[in-house]
C-alpha cells in the first residue's frame, strides 16, 4: 500500500516564522505535522482559549492551547542569518535526498 502523504519541507522540532495571520513574525518550535489537514502545530504561537468540561475529580477550566496553522502560512527560520529560508531539495554523492538553503546552498538536515 502506497504512502499517499505529500513529503513537506518542514519537519517536526524545526524553528519556523509565521507568514499570515494574527501572529504574523512570531517564531516557534513545530511541535506536530497533521499531514492529512496540511497544519503545523507550532510552540507558543496562534494561542487559543478552550473550555474543558469538568469531572467529579477535576472542576471545569479554561485552558490555554496551540491551535493548528496552514503550513502554507510558515517558513523555515534561519537563526544565524535572521531570515526565512526558501527550502529546496539536493542529492548528496551517496544517493541520499537533503533540504538546502534555496538562496545560499546551504544544507539545512544534519548528516
């Protein structure tokens, strides 16, 4: 059975920048791909408040959350270099496939 899931250039634990929305310029860990909805949870950005029932241990409450953001609203984050990279894809000699840097060359993934 075939993997029909598109192959995204952001990976779950990179530094992203919000693009669009109420967030616009914010950065963040990704915590979660949801590949089937094209969304990225990402740490600490687009918060919103959710009521959460109570139990007869726990009394109700207002938490707190992530929610979800288009992948298409963020871009991988250069630290060093302060900008969003364009991510492109590159062969490496021993046949294997790496994310670089579209502007500079450089390889983004670790060996």
């Amino acid at each position: 059975m075939a993997n029909n899931r598109p192959k995204y250039k952001i990976r779950k634990d990179d530094t992203v920048v919000v693009l669009a929305g109420k967030d616009r310029g914010r950065t963040g860990r990704v915590v979660r791909i949801l590949s089937a909805k094209n969304r990225v949870l990402v740490e600490g950005v687009n918060m919103v408040r959710k009521h959460v029932k109570g139990t007869p241990e726990q009394p109700g409450r207002i938490e707190e959350r992530e929610a979800p953001l288009h992948i298409s609203n963020v871009a991988l984050w250069n630290d060093e270099a302060k900008r969003a990279v364009k991510v492109g894809w590159s062969f490496l000699e021993d046949g294997s496939k790496v994310r670089v840097d579209r502007k500079t060359g450089d390889r983004i993934d670790n060996i």
